[in-house]
C-alpha cells in the first residue's frame, strides 16, 4: 500500500478504530459441553430489515420502528420450517434483535443458543450467526477497503468469519457477506457505481477464502449470504474462482419443491432471481448431502422478506 493510500485509508477507519467499540458481538453459554452430533443442517436467510428503522406504519412516517410483528412471525415460520442447527442471517440489527429471534425460535421447538454478529462500517444491517453447536472461534474481517479512481470506499458489511465445533473431530468455518445492492449510488461515474463496489468486494472475498485455504487446505469452508448478482456475472465467478483448481467454490445448486432455484423477488418489476448462495470449498463438498439441499417454500414467505432462506445439509465426518 503507498503512503497516499494507506493516508486515505487511516482517515476513513481512525474514527471507527479509535471508539474501542469491538468488531463483534457474541452470545456464549458457559455451560455447553462440545457437542457431538452425525450431521449439521445450515441455512442462510436474508431477513429483510430485522432491525429498528424508519417505517411507513398506518400511513405515517415512525422513526426508530422495529420490523413489524407479523414480518417477524413469517420469519420465525420459514426458519422453524428448515429445521436448521445454524442459521447465517443478513440484515439483521442488533444483538437484541438476534437475542429476540433466537427466543421466538426456542418457543417453536429450534433452540439455536449460540450467537456471534459483526460489527464492521455498516452500522445498520448487519451479518450475524446462530446455532445450536458452540461457536469456538472468529476471524472477522472489519476494516476492508478498495479504491474506485481516486475515491476510497469500504467494504460496509465486512466479512462474517466464525468457526463452529460441531462434535469432538469436526468444525465448519463459516463466511458471511452483504455484497452492495443494486441500488444505484449517487454522482455515480463510469469509475463509480455499485456494480463495480460489488466487483471490488467480491475480489475482497475472494482474497480472504484463498487465505485460508492456503493456511489450513482441511478447512470445511461454507460462505453464505446475499450476493445481490447472479451467477453469470463476474462478482460470483469471481467469489467462486478457476473451475477445477483446489481452491474452487462450489455452488450448492438447491430448489424449492416445485423445482425453482429462486431466492428474491423484486415486486416492483415483478422480476424473481436467485441472489442468495451457498458455497462451499472442496473438503466441504464431499459432505454435501444434496438430496437435502433446499429453498424453503411456504406462503408466508413474502410476509416475511423478500428472500427466500437456502439450506444444505452437512454430514460431520471429514471424508
């Protein structure tokens, strides 16, 4: 990094760096044992605005509103439905929205007790993690950056990067991210817009999964989250890397019962696409069950956001 960039780079991050506020939130019960269990079902679910915000309620405009109560009750239906041990959740607020979620979740019968959430520039939507192993190690990555001309922007969401002991021989990595929406930014340029943000976080993603499978090439390595792209575009290819090569990540290709691989629905244009994936590294691809990888399918499930949770199941032996 030259002078001039790293001098761009420290006055952007010095007063997120300087607050002392952690990169992370973790909720740990320091009476769990490692578990042991055969299997792990894992899902990832964007949760449209689980978070307090300002909303149109009744006609009028409510600052600070949490999302509404039948939203959130379509949520707890479509994770209850999957049945997951762990569950990657995006646009999610606070740890007391997932202290709440994982409350509503223990009254359905799904206790998921452990939870982390990053806390990167994005101090709205965030990326957070619960389940029902223990949660034994993080490696968040908070103070990502990337330069578009002359402009410096940041990686908002950061990378979610947890470890789960699912029994005494087996652990999950698990990635998370929030790529930049297809919302266009404003003054935007032919050397700033938010294709090219998703472009630049995509290669930011890429660069962290290369790292750790050149450090530890055994690592189970799932990445979850909203990609906001399809799979012909250059920021998924680019995330998924040289088919055929070690590091490549593999497309946990699930579908709905009727067979549609959808997982969001803009309503406005009518238009339906599959922005939510699960990757996974080739270690992990040999404990893919796909006969129970799915897109859970139900009526409330636009009630509740406007995607659809992916899920995959996860045979816990090292093959």
């Amino acid at each position: 990094m030259t002078a001039r960039r790293a001098s761009l780079f420290l006055a952007l991050a010095l007063p997120f760096l300087e607050s002392g506020l952690p990169t992370s939130f973790s909720q740990e019960d320091s009476t769990a044992a490692v578990t042991s269990a055969d299997e792990l079902v894992f899902m990832g679910y964007n949760l449209k605005n689980y978070l307090k915000m300002k909303r149109r309620i009744d006609g009028d405009s409510v600052e600070n509103a949490p999302k509404p109560e039948r939203e959130v009750e379509g949520i707890v239906t479509m994770i209850a439905k999957g049945k997951p041990d762990a569950v990657g959740l995006v646009e999610i607020g606070t740890m007391e929205e997932v202290q709440d979620l994982q409350r509503r979740l223990k009254a359905k019968g799904l206790d998921l007790p452990h939870a982390e959430i990053i806390r990167a520039y994005d101090e709205v939507r965030r990326i957070a993690l619960i389940s029902k192993f223990p949660i034994v190690s993080t490696d968040h990555q908070t103070e990502l950056g990337y330069l578009l001309g002359e402009q410096r922007f940041l990686f908002r969401r950061g990378i979610f990067d947890a470890t789960i002991q699912v029994n005494p021989d087996y652990q999950l990595r698990v990635l998370g991210v929030h790529l930049k929406s297809k919302r266009e930014i404003q003054d935007a340029t032919e050397t700033t817009n938010e294709a090219l943000m998703r472009r630049n976080e995509s290669h930011l993603l890429r660069k962290h999964t290369e790292a750790i499978m050149t450090a530890a090439p055994e690592t189970n390595l799932i990445v979850f989250g909203d990609f906001n792209d399809t799979r012909n575009e250059i920021p998924i290819k680019a995330i998924q890397g040289k088919y055929g090569t070690a590091g490549y990540l593999k497309d946990i290709q699930a579908a709905d019962d009727l067979g549609y691989k959808w997982t969001y629905c803009w309503n406005y244009a009518d238009q339906y696409s599959r922005f939510d994936f699960l990757f996974a590294n080739k270690p992990l691809v040999k404990e893919i069950d796909r006969d129970r990888s799915f897109i859970v399918s139900d009526p409330v499930w636009f009630t509740a956001s406007d995607h659809r949770p992916v899920v995959t199941t996860i045979v816990a032996k090292d093959r």
